[in-house]
C-alpha cells in the first residue's frame, strides 16, 4: 500500500473519531434503524452511549441482505442499530435544561426533561397548537380524532420540549398531515372510537428526542398503577394557561366499575354507561385537561420497566380532574386490529411499535 495513501486514511479515521456525531447519520435512517458509527453502540449491543434508544445491533451489509426495504448507511464504520420503541430518553446535558423546569398538571407538580419521551408528538392547526400525538412509525401519528376531525392544514411536531426556546439540545422536526384516517365508527357527539392516525408527508428522522413508542400485545402485561399521561394542556379548566414545557403526571388506572359510577355522579347524570372504546385513569387532581387532547398514556411493562407500551389516548374528561370522576381515554386494545390493517394498506411494517 502506498505509504501517502495509508496516512491520508488514518488520518481521515481520525476527523471522524473527532468530529462525528450520532444525529449527522440521520439521513441514512430506515424505519428500522439508527445509523451510527460502531464505536458509539455499548460493548453489549444494548443501546446507544449517545443515545435514548434501546437498541440491537446488526452489521449493516447483514441488514440490507435480510431485509430488502433496508438502505445502506453512508459511512464506512457505521452499523445499523435497530430502535426499540418504547424506550425512554437519557437527560441530555445541556445549558439550555440544567435548570430545573416545574409546571402544574392540575396541582401536581411535576418535572420533565428533554428528550424524556421522544414519542410525544404536537399538532398544530395552521400556526397554533391543537392536541397531542405520539409516533407508533416514522411516518405515522396517532391521536384522538376529535383532534383533526375539521378540515385544515396540520403540521405535526417531533422532538419538542419547551415551545418557548429555540436553543434546545436537538431541533425539533416538523412534517405535515398527508393524509388523515378517522376511524369509521367515531361518534363526535360522545366522542366514542376517538382515534386516527395521521399520515405524514415525509418520515422522521430517528434521533435521541425523537422514537417510537410501543403500542401493547392484545393481553398486555404492564403496571397498571404506574401510567403516565404526558402533554402541553392547560393546568386548569377555568383560568388555565397551557404549557410550554412538556408535563407529565404518573396515574393509577381505574377499574370500568368504579370509573362509570364515579362518571354517574356528575352531570352525565345516573344513566350514564361508559362505553367499550374508553378506559379511565387518574382524577382527584391527577389528570390531563384542555389540549392534552391526543396524546398519549403509557404504563411500563411489568418485568421491564424502562419500557413503556401505550394503552390510551387523552379523549375527554369532567372539569380537568377537579371532579372526583376519572380522566376518559381511549381504550387502544380495541383499535389494535383497526391500526394494523391501515398500517398494512399504506404498505407500512407494524413490528417497528411491537419489537
């Protein structure tokens, strides 16, 4: 080998040792897959050092040979890391978040950080925030329908954190509603089967503040007593302001029984039956409220924590937790099948939100 040419390689190795970073990958990535360079996946092929991801790894030649819808990474060290959804964000260090951030979710204070939840998603209608969302694929939104039932321009929004601030560790990404899928059966009225899937005009890219989150198997197995329910929304119904940070609030979950009688008790009055696409969580002041809307609740799985699969969507409510009535969510179980044959007809693969 010539002696210049063995040098100006070495030498190109180590700018990029130097100077690479994760996130200028991006554009290499697949619906499965981060591009990285080798050296910043764990010894372990756990996870990503740099990265919120949990992660398997995979030489990338071995990917693109099993799975024909797999592009080649650009870089000559890179592997193909695979996303895990569901997967909780590291603390990104950072100036603009060393301060701690406190927002009011009904009276419970609470403290998020960026890229904790990398699924949540924002939709704005024209230049205004709307609802909630979260990811379940690079190119698929999921939220309430009441959310985007009337005809307009929405943007969705990745990676966000504090609307406020535009020096945050990671942009935020934005991509706009190609098409939107309202379930059938939604009943605007009772807000029952509130769900839709937003179809974006281009995909994610897959970074440390934006992931997948996991939707759950038709018997999940997760703590019930542990759900989170994240958003922007107002912090009361009468007077409240929405938030700029993103807030979270852990909530139990709530039997049907106990939510319906306790529902009964307020102005939906004694004939009220709770219907089948909904399921109840939080009240007594732990609860979403106006523009919460959309997004999602997650409970960790049982036996592996740090993992979290979606089981509701934030539909509606009585006076913002203020009642003794619990939150209403839709029940995802229910949609499971719904969700897996449009997925299957936009010819998108459903295992990225079930690995």
């Amino acid at each position: 080998m010539n002696y210049q040419c063995f040098l100006s390689k070495v030498y190109v190795l180590f700018l990029l040792l130097l100077n690479i970073d994760a996130s200028e990958y991006g554009d290499s990535n697949t619906e499965y897959c981060l591009c990285v360079p080798f050296w910043q996946c764990k010894a372990d092929f756990s996870g990503l050092d740099d990265n919120g991801l949990a992660v398997d790894v995979r030489h990338m030649r071995e990917k693109t040979l099993n799975n024909p819808s797999t592009t080649s990474c650009t870089g000559d060290y890179d592997v193909c890391c695979e996303a895990k959804c569901g997967k909780k964000g590291n603390t990104v260090a950072s100036s603009e978040n060393k301060e701690t951030v406190q927002e009011r979710i009904l009276g419970e204070a609470v403290t998020t950080e960026f890229a904790e939840f990398p699924w949540m998603l924002g939709i704005l209608k024209g230049l205004f925030y709307r609802c909630g969302a979260s990811l379940i694929h690079p190119k698929v939104a999921l939220t309430a329908a009441h959310c985007v039932l009337a005809p307009a321009e929405y943007t969705v929004r990745a990676g966000e954190w504090y609307w406020e601030r535009e020096n945050e560790p990671l942009p935020h990404q934005d991509r706009t509603a190609e098409e939107i899928f309202i379930h059938p059966d939604y009943h605007p009225p009772s807000l029952q089967h509130d769900i839709a899937l937003i179809l974006l005009d281009a995909p994610f890219k897959l970074m440390r503040n934006v992931g997948i989150i996991c939707l759950p198997p038709k018997t999940p197995k997760v703590i019930l007593s542990q759900c989170i329910v994240t958003g922007w929304g107002k912090n009361s119904i009468q007077k409240g302001s929405y938030q700029p940070v993103l807030k979270k609030a852990t909530i139990p979950m709530v039997s049907r029984s106990r939510c319906a009688e306790a529902l009964r008790g307020t102005r939906l009055g004694p004939g009220f039956t709770l219907h089948d696409s909904f399921i109840c969580a939080g009240g007594l002041l732990y609860d979403a409220c106006k523009g919460d809307g959309g997004g999602p609740l997650i409970c960790p799985v049982e036996g592996n924590e740090e993992r979290y699969q979606q089981i509701g969507i934030v539909s509606w409510g009585i006076r913002c937790g203020m009642s003794k009535a619990p939150g209403v969510y839709v029940n995802i179980l229910m949609f499971l099948d719904w969700i897996d044959t449009k997925m299957r007809e936009l010819k998108l693969h459903t295992d990225i939100y079930k690995n």
